[in-house]
C-alpha cells in the first residue's frame, strides 16, 4: 500500500477531461480516490450534490483537511467518521464493498438516502493506488417504501370497522428457537376492548403478560400450533374465572409468516341461550317460527358479510398486485434503465481512450454498474415475476412446466392456448400460483413421472379459464383430504379451493388410489369491468442524425440500416449513440412503443430491428411475431432487463434472431451485427 503522501503520476490533461466527462455525464454519484490514503478524492457533479460540497472541489478523507468536511455520514443511526467511510476502508483492505446504506447529512442539514458500493483500483502489481465509490441516491424509494406503509394504516382504520375482534401477532422464540410468547403486533378496537385495556398499551407488548389466561385454557398452545404447522384454527374455547361464570370464546386463525392473524367473539351468549332452550322445550315449540325467521335474518346478514370480505379480498388482491408491480416498474423503467445507459456511454468512452490506465477504471465502473442492474432485477422479480406480465399467463404456466421438468426429471406434456389471458391482474397471479401449487403436489406426492397440463378458454358469458393438472401416481383419498388438515397435500388443496372460490371459480379434484389425481381449476377471466384508459399519445419518431446533426443519407449498399425500439428515452439514446460510431451500421428511425416500432417497419423497411422487449400498446413479443411474418427477411434483436430463458424462448418463437440483456457488454451486440453485414440484407 503507497504511504500516506507518496506522489501519483497524474493523467494527462487530455485523459483528465475524459474522466471528468465521464463522471458527470453518469446518473449517479461517483468519487475516485487518486491515492490509497483518500487524502486527494475527485467527485463527480452527482457526488458533489449529494455531499453538499462544490463541484469543482476536491476532498480529502483523511489527514488534517478531513475535519472540515460540510457533510456527517450516518450508518445504522450512528455516526460513521471519515476514515472508516466504504472508499477508505476498501482503499485500506483491498477488498469490494457493496450494498452499504448510509445517510448523508449537509451542511444545511437536508438528508440524502444512498446506497454505496466501493472498489480499490490496483496498479500493475497488485497493490491499491486508490479506490472507486459509486453512491445511488434511494431517498425517493425510501419515500416510496413510507407511502406502502402509509396504505397499511388506512388498510388498518378499515379494520377497526369490523364488528369482530381481529389482531397480528409475531413469535417470539428463546435462544432455542422455541416459541415462549407472542408479540401484539396489531389489534383493532373491537379487538383492543374485549381485553379491557387500551390499544396503546397493547400494541407491541406480550400477549401473555396482557392475557395470561390464555396460557391455561389452551388457547397460546394452539396458536403455537397454527405457526409451526400452518394448520388454521377454528375452535372454542373454555375460560373459568375464579368466582364467576365460565366464558366462551371461538378463535379463528392462521399462519403469516412467522406468527398469525387471529379473529375471536365472544359465545358465552350463544351457550347461555343453548341451555335455556335445552329446559323450555315448550317455549321453543312456542317460538319456533320467531326463530326461523330470525335465523334467516342473520344468514342473510352473514351472506351480506361474507360478500363485503370477498369484495375486500379482491380489493387487497388488487392493491397488492398493483404495488407489487408498480414497485418492479419503477425498478425496470427508471433506475434499471438509468444505468444500463450510463454503462452504455461508459462503453463507448472505454473504446475510445487510449489509457490502459483509464480504460482499467471506465471497466470497473461499469462492473459496479452491472452489479447494480443485477440487484435491482433480483429485487423486481421477486417483487413481480417479469414473464407473467411481460408474456402472460399461458407462456408463464409453461415456464414452470419446464423447470418442473429440468429439476425433478418429471415428464410433463403441456398444452395452452394464448388466449387464456384474464383481464385482472389478481385472477392471473392466482391461477399462476395455484399451477406452481399442483405442480409441486405432483413432484412431492404422486411419485409419478408424468404429468399433464392443460389451460384452456371456455367462450361463455364471461369466458371461463380452465387449467387442469393431472398424473399417474398413487391418488389419495378424497374423503380424507377434506378432513385431515395436517397434511401439507390435502391443506394446500382446500387452500387453493378456498382462494379459487373467493374468486367466483370453481375446483373439481378427481383421484383413485393407484390411478393418479386430476385437479381442475375454473375461474372467469374477468371479475370486475375495467375503465376504458384514454387514447394514448404518439410519441414523435426522431429521424436519426449524422455527426454534423443532418438527417442520415441512404446507406451504403454495405452498411445495414436499423430501427431501434425503446420507451425508456435515456436508453434509447444511448444505443444510437453506440451503434452512430460504426461505419458499417445507420440508424434510420426510432421508435418508443410497439406500434410505432411496426409502423416504421412496414414504412422503413429496414435490414434489423433492435426491440425491447417491454413496451407500451405492444409488447416487444407481439411485434416481433407480426413483423417477422411480414418481412421474412428482416433480422430482429430482441433486448431486455431480464435474464430469463423462458423470455429468450419467447422472442425466438415469435421469430427473433437473438435475445440479448440490456446489462450485457456491448460488444456482444456490435459482434451480432456485424455478422448480418455479410449476410443478406432486407433490401437485397
């Protein structure tokens, strides 16, 4: 490691102007530092704004300059001093730090939310010359995160509105794992009541030291139960109070995550009325019609109840899938795309430069930049399975089919038709879930090694969606799965035939010992009708430009002409900008939704169309499906964020010659093109 003070050769004029170009041009906050001490750190604009220090100005982390510094760094709610910053302790350790979420504090006290990953540069041998510091700014994520919570709390005044008591709670376990008591994570007001103590007091607290009753009756026994093996509970309960009358409750619960969500009434009423009818046989003879029709009175309110939850399941459906959703979309069309263009432009200038020196940091950068774009893809699907939405619900059930088969070695044959599609977005991740549901079933219980799956559309009034899986294995008793619940089998089965029928649908389960099981699935494609969404508006086509600005002439009869299709502006741009420095390649239109990308084509006729694969009106399978049966000749490249086989199958069933990621190196894509060069082209 160089000793503090030791001089660095400095880059050329020329190169520093690079570098400084570079930097600013990039989204996000970068900062170098020139010297393995951090005395000598360079920011980019980025950088500086978010360090609240003046652009020009460079800093210095360590040594006597370092305690003026206009900014404090906060880690976990503590301080965090300059020398132990991620730049100086990968500068001191020689390792890559990523993933690190630090609050920036500036002068004029505003805070800024970042995620930091740093990396040491190392000289020609091996040892630290300094480091790089990527810092992402998250403060309007982190905004974001605050409004889902803020829809909890409304979801929760909802709650208080329910006639019966209602609470979360989360285990709480001793060094052995063991559960010892409860913690009150929500209760509402009817709930909060029946316990006689105020809400406020309740909320975090044990449910043991509130309730300790609970611990003789059996109820904190059962609900123990309910959280180590899912099983849900539905049963009453005996409370003997020294000195009164015994009181009855029902509990209902079931599992959530590693705790339950609890509803409970008080019966004792219920009893009380059981024995007074018990000894007055003649008053019930006499009242019997007072009864009945009391009783129909109450079943018709319990139908009205049992309506207004199932309307509430599919509202909390719906809101979770559009968070969901909207949270990945963010991920995918701002931050994703943000950086797969400052990787794109950091390509371009790493070609360009004739620094070995600077070349070896632009290819750090965009390897930081890449680990980037892979943690926030990991984040986006897990938050909204891409082929789901990006391809549909046939082409989603078929990708599970395939891993199915490639992990557990069962053959499966699969049958769809794409026109299985549901218009709600909750229909379509319930029916996806219960397909990987019946899957698993098959792998974990029949012991077959076939299977068959089938989803299919019924043309009624609404069209009717039927997915059916079947196998060979060894059956089970269907009287017993509707009683036994401790098998995980049968209860993911009444699961299922629980959340289909919420959802207007049916469930028909078909097995024979040794025969095999055939589960079929029903559900409406639609369950509510949806708004009509005004006429989008055409963006304008932007003819591409040559290096003087002028409109570009007719290729040579050697270069290839290419339409680039992509939403995301930023991206956009800075693909025609690679793709502008080639001789061999011209681009003549680009396109930023589905439509447009056909309608140039078909106007254009070019020799390649670059397509995302994400796009507004049509997506990028559609209009590679239409165009490639329009214009055989036309060489299609399909792009995405996603590394996902099932989305490369897509694209290559509708035609496409290639699927490339957007956070691929660009060579990979220039490689591509020049073998069409000497292929055929469109207008040949």
């Amino acid at each position: 490691m160089q000793k503090r003070g030791a001089a660095i050769p400095s880059p050329s004029v020329e190169e520093g102007r690079t570098l400084r170009t570079l930097l600013d041009m990039l989204p996000i906050g970068v900062a170098i530092a020139h010297d393995s001490c951090c005395e000598n750190v360079e920011l980019n604009s980025v950088a500086a704004k978010i360090l609240g220090v003046p652009q020009d100005k460079t800093i210095s982390l360590t040594g006597p300059k370092s305690e003026s510094l206009p900014f404090r760094v906060i880690r976990d709610g503590k301080p965090v001093p300059p020398e132990k910053l991620p730049v100086c302790e990968a500068a001191q350790s020689g390792k890559l730090l990523h993933g690190i979420e630090l609050e920036i504090v500036r002068a004029d006290q505003t805070a800024v939310q970042v995620y930091v990953y740093a990396s040491p540069i190392l000289d020609e041998k091996s040892a630290v010359s300094g480091c790089v510091d990527v810092m992402i700014d998250v403060t309007e994520y982190k905004g974001l995160l605050q409004d889902r919570k803020s829809l909890g709390e409304r979801f929760a005044v909802s709650l208080d509105t329910m006639p019966e008591p209602f609470g979360v709670f989360t285990a709480l376990r001793n060094e052995a794992g063991e559960i010892i008591d409860f913690v009150i994570q929500y209760i509402n007001m009817p709930g909060a009541a029946s316990n006689g103590i105020p809400r406020e007091e309740q909320i975090g607290g044990r449910m043991l030291e509130i309730s300790p009753i609970l611990k003789d009756c059996g109820v904190f026994d059962a609900y123990v139960r309910v959280v180590e093996t899912g099983e849900p509970l539905n049963k009453e309960f005996v409370f003997d109070m020294p000195g009164e009358a015994k009181i009855y409750y029902e509990c209902r619960g079931n599992r959530l995550a590693d705790g339950f969500v609890a509803q409970w009434r008080d019966t004792t009423d219920r009893h009380k009325q059981e024995n007074i009818l018990r000894e007055s046989e003649a008053r019930l003879r006499q009242l019997n019609e007072t009864l009945e029709e009391r009783v129909r009175e109450r079943t018709a309110e319990a139908n009205v109840r049992a309506d207004q939850l199932r309307d509430l399941a599919l509202d909390l459906a719906e809101s979770e899938s559009r968070e969901r959703k909207r949270f990945a979309q963010l991920l995918h069309d701002q931050f994703q795309q943000l950086v797969s263009a400052a990787k794109l432009r950091a390509g371009i200038i790493r070609r360009r430069t004739d620094s070995e020196e600077l070349r070896e940091s632009i290819q750090q950068i965009e390897q930081l930049l890449v680990q980037a774009i892979d943690a926030s893809r990991n984040l986006a699907s897990q938050l909204s399975p891409p082929v789901l939405h990006d391809a549909g619900l046939v082409p989603a059930i078929e990708s599970i089919v395939r891993s199915t088969e490639r992990d557990h070695g069962v053959l499966i044959k699969f049958t769809g038709d794409p026109r299985a599609e549901p218009s709600n977005e909750p229909v379509r991740l319930i029916l996806f879930e219960a397909a990987r549901e019946l899957l698993l079933n098959v792998v974990q219980h029949s012991q077959s090694k076939t299977a068959r799956v089938d989803v299919s559309i019924e043309k009624t009034n609404p069209p009717l969606i039927h997915i059916v899986v079947a196998d060979e294995g060894k059956g089970f008793d269907l009287s017993q799965a509707k009683v036994v619940h401790n098998e995980d089998k049968a209860f993911g089965l009444l699961r299922i035939q629980e959340r289909i029928r919420y959802m207007k649908g049916d469930v028909q389960i078909t097995s024979v010992i040794g025969k095999g099981s055939t589960i079929k699935l029903t559900i409406p494609t639609e369950l509510r009708k949806s708004a009509e969404k005004p006429p989008a508006i055409v963006a304008p086509v932007v003819p591409a430009e040559t290096n003087n600005g002028e409109a570009s002439a007719r290729p040579s009869s050697r270069a290839l002409r290419i339409v680039v299709a992509d939403d995301h502006r930023l991206f956009r741009e800075g693909l025609t900008s690679l793709l502008s420095h080639e001789p061999y390649l011209q681009i003549v239109g680009e396109a930023a939704d589905g439509e447009q990308a056909i309608q140039l084509t078909r106007e254009l006729h070019p020799d390649v169309l670059i397509c995302d694969i994400s796009m507004p009106k049509r997506n990028g399978v559609e209009v590679t499906a239409i165009l490639s049966r329009e214009q055989p000749n036309l060489k299609i490249l399909g792009l995405s964020m996603h590394e996902r086989e099932d989305m490369a199958k897509a694209m290559r069933s509708a035609g496409a010659a290639a699927y490339l990621t957007k956070s691929g190196p660009s060579d990979l894509l220039l490689g591509i093109l020049r073998t069409f060069v000497s292929a055929p082209t469109h207008g040949e």
